[in-house]
C-alpha cells in the first residue's frame, strides 16, 4: 500500500531558486574593510565639522602660545643654529612644529574619551560586535581621528603662516606624512588609555597625567641642549619622551627633511601601543575579558 502511495506520488522538480545561493548583506573581504573603514571615518569627520566649537576649540591652545607667549620671549629664548634651522630663528619659528603636533595630542586624547563614551552607549558598542576583526575597527577609529587632527593641524599652519613662520611651501606636502605618523602613535596610545578606563569621569584624570606630561618634558617649546643645560635628568626624559621625537619628525619634515632616529620611535611606539590597545580589546585575553564590559560581554 504504501509502495502504491509513493509511486502514485509526484516527483517535484528541483526549484531554481532553491539552487541560487543566498546572497550576503556584507563581504568580510578588502572592500567590505574599506567600506567599514570609509564609514567610520566619514562619521568622524561628520561629526567634527558638525561641531564648529570644536574646531575652534583645537586652535586657542596653539595659537595663545603662538600669538601671546611666543611673542613675549622672542627677544630673551630665541633658537641659535641648529637642525633643521639653517640660521638664527626666533622663538615663534620654533615652536610652529610643537604646536601643531599639540593639537593632534589634544586630538588624539579626545578621540580615546569619545572612545570610551561609544564603547559603552554609542556606534562603537554595536561596532565591536560585528563580525568584522576588532584591529580593523580600531585602526578605523584611529585612522578617523588622525584624519580630523590633520585637518586641525594644517588649519594651525594656515593662520601661522601669517606670522612669518619661514615654512617653505614645498614643506607643507613633506610635513603631510610626518603628521600622518604622529597622528597615528599619539591615537594608539589613546586608544590603549581608553581600553585602561571603565567609567566616562575618570577618563580626565587620566589625560591630564598624559597629556601635561608629555607636552612640556619635550622639545615641544624649547630645545633640549637648553634643559640639558639645567637638567641632565630631565634632558634624559625628555629624549625617551615619544612626543618630542613626534615634534622634530614634524620639524625636520616642514622643512623638507627627513629625520631617521624620529622616524623610527614615532612608528615602532605607534606599532606597540596599537597592539597592546588590540589585545586589550580582546574579548578573550584582553582587559575587556577581565573587566566584563559591555562589548566583551556582548562577544
């Protein structure tokens, strides 16, 4: 009976449709990282030119050191002969680069606290539960924030320029990927401060340990063979500080050239601090495993 059943039964032909493969929302290949990539960084800038306070917030930093201080040392700390500098410069000279690389440790230090607010509420908390790998989103994240600090950097170098600052014209396209440099390790080590802070209010603490420190042990505002004079330990930390070797890659690249020991540190901190910062995010080893956050937990 049931062998009667079976052979009485239709056969149904194989459904084309069912034969086509379902099609994928998103490619986890090169160009669904591009597209992750160009995403992050257009909401980034987005939300910076959105923000015009924010904007002229980054340049009164700089520019009160440019327009007030400067100008009141120019005839008592005025820089004699030394690299890049091919003659006496005044003191306003001397302190463009450290300025400008100031705005991207300002920059950088504020991306990490938007950071930490994302992590917790905002797009980097849906972000980190993607199926993308977690390096790729934050080296989105960075690459977003160095982009905004360029922009505010080069803005800096424009009003400065009407102070007789003797940047050559050639050394604002060499000093691009010095900025790019910079912006990249001053980001990653955000990056890794933000992995290190659980609540939004101790995030300030935390940057005016960091910041403070490393803007003024530099030869951000004046040079070293000065506080080696003064100090031979402070001469030392100053040296091991990465933000002074940022501000004389800057320095040397405005002028077109090229300072290789500058170089090096500036890409191998920026090389550790992003691994330690991927590691941290980690929701498996990381300091986000440990601590039972929300984008760990959500993983």
């Amino acid at each position: 009976m049931s062998n009667s059943l079976e052979a009485a039964a239709p056969v149904r032909a194989p459904s084309s449709e069912a034969a086509k493969p379902v099609p994928h929302l998103g490619r986890l290949d090169f160009v669904g990282y591009l597209r992750a990539l160009g995403g992050i960084v257009r909401r980034e800038l987005l939300r910076f030119f959105n923000q015009k306070e924010r904007f002229f917030s980054a340049l009164v930093r700089p520019l009160v050191w440019l327009f007030i201080f400067a100008a009141g040392f120019r005839n008592t700390l005025g820089v004699s002969i030394t690299p890049p500098y091919e003659t006496y410069v005044l003191y306003e000279v001397y302190v463009v680069p450290g300025l400008a690389v100031m705005i991207q440790l300002f920059n950088g230090m504020q991306s990490s606290l938007s950071m930490v607010y994302d992590r917790e509420v905002g797009s980097m908390k849906v972000l980190l539960t993607s199926p993308y790998p977690r390096w790729t989103l934050l080296l989105a994240k960075l690459v977003a924030g160095v982009s905004v600090s360029i922009v505010q950097a080069y803005a800096f170098l424009a009003v400065a320029w009407f102070w007789e600052t003797d940047i050559p014209p050639l050394g604002y396209l060499t000093a691009l990927p010095a900025f790019i440099a910079a912006g990249m390790m001053l980001g990653a080590i955000g990056l890794f401060l933000s992995s290190l802070v659980r609540q939004l209010e101790n995030f300030a603490s935390v940057m005016n340990f960091v910041i403070f420190p490393m803007f003024f042990a530099s030869s951000a505002l004046y040079p070293l063979w000065r506080i080696r004079e003064s100090s031979e330990t402070l001469y030392w930390i100053c040296e091991a500080n990465p933000f002074s070797h940022a501000v004389e890659l800057v320095r040397f690249a405005l002028y077109a050239k090229f300072e290789p020991l500058a170089c090096a540190v500036v890409i191998g901190t920026g090389l550790v601090f992003f691994t330690l910062a991927v590691i941290a995010y980690d929701p498996g080893r990381g300091i986000m495993a440990r601590r039972g956050g929300p984008a760990g937990a959500a993983s």
